[in-house]
C-alpha cells in the first residue's frame, strides 16, 4: 500500500513518517530509500549545508532499524522483498535530481546499493541486486495510465508510475514530499523553478489519488487528509 | 499554553482575540521574535525554551497564547539566512506546539484545531 507524508519545510514530517513506517513493519525489513544528492561544492568535498542535513537525518533515524538505501534517481530500479516497508525521504529531492543531474552523474550511492539493480541503470559498481529480486511479484502493471496521467509532465510520469508500481511490490510504500506550494512563488519564480513547483504538485496529486492513506504533519501534529477503508480505496 | 499558527494573513490574531478573551496573554507574531533573536545571534529555540519556562513558573502558561507564522511551504531559499530561518521557524513551531495545550491552525480566518 501507499502512503503519502506530507508538510512544510522543518514541519516534523520526517519524523512521523519514520514512526509510521515503523508502525507498519511486519515480517520483512525497513528499508529507508534516502533520495538527497551529496552536491559537492568543489571537485571533492560535499556542500557542507547538504552533509549536515544529511548528518541530520542519519542522526534521527538511528537505532530505528532502518536499512538505508541511497538512490538518487531510477527509484523504478529499487528491488525490494514483498514484506518490506519502505520509507522514501523524500520527493522534493528525487524530483529536483530527476530534472537538474547530470547525466553522468551517480544514481545510488554507497549505502544499500545491492537493493537497486545497477545492471538495468547502466551504472558502474554493479552489486548483487538480481539475488533481490522476487520474481513473483515484480508485476509492472500500473495504475498510473488512468485519469490524469494524460496531463503529467514526462517527468513527472516517470516518478508517478515508478512509486505506484514500486508500492505494488512491496509490504508498504511511505513517501515523504513538500509543501512548497505557498509562497506565492508561481507567480514570480524563474520558468525553470515553477516547472518544478508545478511537477511536484502533479506528483503529489497523483499519489495522493493512488494512495491509502495522506496525512499532512503540520508543526509536528499528524493531520489525516485522506484514510481508505481497509477493503477498498 | 495555546499555540495559533497558520500562513501569513490568515486572521490568527483576530481568531486569538476572539476566543481567547479574559485573563490570557496574547503574543502575536512569534516567528517575527524568532528572526530578531536570529538576527541577533541568539538561539530562537533556546528562547522560546526559557519562555515556557517562565510561564510554567509563574503559573500562568494555561493563560499564554502564542501566535505564529507557517513559513515552511515554498522553495527552498536562495539566501542562507532565510534558508536558517525557515528551519529555526519550523523548529521553534514543532516545539511549541509539543507543549501547548491546544494547537489552532487558521487558514483563511477559520481555526481548526490538531491538538
């Protein structure tokens, strides 16, 4: 099932959605799809603001159980156990890396890189991913071609038909994504910044309409938007 | 303690005044204090630690009601300083509204309460 967390910036959204995966687990493993690019700020040394956030977060996840996956882009090349609960941190940054990385730039990092088929990626470092693949399950029938699929960016598609996908194969799916939505910025940002502001809110619709469950997190407190009877959606 | 946030010109302040009448303690525009301390090189979540703690002391924090702006719901800043205090914001908020009695968000002059 999916599993929409959303909020503002420094909302404690992050922080639910790691107790609610949590909450979710059952026999299979948390697995923590981390999505921040390491920006290097020179030719070796990552954007100190980006380590720190990225020092944050490890900090907060810590002695949680989490198995983190580090990936970048390519989310639809995640392999994953039927029973296990994922929690992708999050989408602000898998769609702003989808949009502005370099081509040749890495999509998954060191950490779990066995959970990410690297062969289908084209990338170096190839790990033991096809050991995790589960056969039986690794339908691509997506619900995504509905509805207003139609109107989504190609990028936008992309993401939207991985998740979906990506959630039919395992246990649970949470995926964390902002409000950016509310600063007036569509009016005056640059035509690159609103073509993102507007991916990322076609995103966000398109999950939440998949999704079982959405929940904004505003100043820490948890506000169920949207809850689907356990029989249907 | 009871905390009233929401967007910018939402009526929090009016909302605050409307229902919470005798006796209380209005502050408004909390996360303009929360700027001023970051401006000043302090630490607004330091701050606003102490403050609870004053009014628990003085047994008045059941009387306190703070208002505040959400200011977490655009693109990432440009400037260091605006990126430092949307997170110093949102933090002190999360903060604050483990604390409070009752959390009121107000959008578009109607308060819901989360807490």
């Amino acid at each position: 099932m999916l599993h929409i967390v959303y909020g503002g910036s420094a909302s404690g959204k992050s922080s639910y959605a790691e107790s609610f995966a949590m909450s979710l687990q059952g026999e299979g493993r948390l697995l923590y799809i981390a999505t921040m690019y390491p920006y290097k700020w020179n030719t070796t040394e990552i954007d100190p603001e980006t380590m720190q956030r990225i020092e944050r977060h490890r900090a907060m996840r810590a002695d949680k159980g989490f198995d983190t996956v580090e990936c970048y882009r390519h989310v639809e090349h995640i392999v994953a156990k039927r029973q296990d609960v994922l929690l992708l941190e999050c989408m602000s940054n898998l769609l702003a890396n989808e949009m502005y990385l370099e081509p040749d730039a890495e999509a998954v990092g060191i950490a779990g890189k066995a959970e990410v088929d690297t062969e289908t990626v084209g990338m170096a470092g190839k790990a033991g991913a096809t050991a995790e693949v589960d056969t039986e399950t690794a339908g691509t029938d997506s619900k995504a071609d509905s509805g207003m699929s139609e109107t989504l960016s190609p990028v936008s598609k992309k993401i939207v038909q991985a998740l979906i996908d990506l959630s039919t194969r395992v246990q649970e799916l949470v995926i964390v994504t902002n409000d950016v939505f509310s600063d007036g910025g569509s009016l005056t940002y640059d035509e690159s910044t609103r073509e993102y502001v507007k991916n990322l809110a076609e995103i966000n619709c398109a999950l939440a309409r998949e999704a079982a469950t959405v929940t904004e997190v505003v100043c820490g407190i948890p506000v169920i938007v949207k809850k689907n009877h356990p029989m249907g959606k | 303690m009871i905390l009233i946030i929401g967007g910018a010109y939402q009526g929090k302040f009016e909302y605050a005044k409307a229902n919470f009448k005798e006796g209380h303690q209005i502050i408004n525009n909390f996360h303009k204090y929360v700027r001023k301390t970051m401006q000043q090189g302090g630490d607004p979540e330091l701050e606003a630690k102490q403050l609870m703690n004053k009014a628990v002391l003085a047994g008045n924090a059941d009387k306190l009601v703070l208002v505040s702006d959400e200011v977490g719901s655009g693109i990432v800043p440009i400037d260091a300083f605006e990126r430092e205090f949307r997170e110093k914001n949102g933090r002190v908020n999360c903060y604050l509204a483990s604390q409070a009695e009752q959390v009121i968000r107000v959008t578009a002059g109607i308060g819901t309460r989360i807490k």
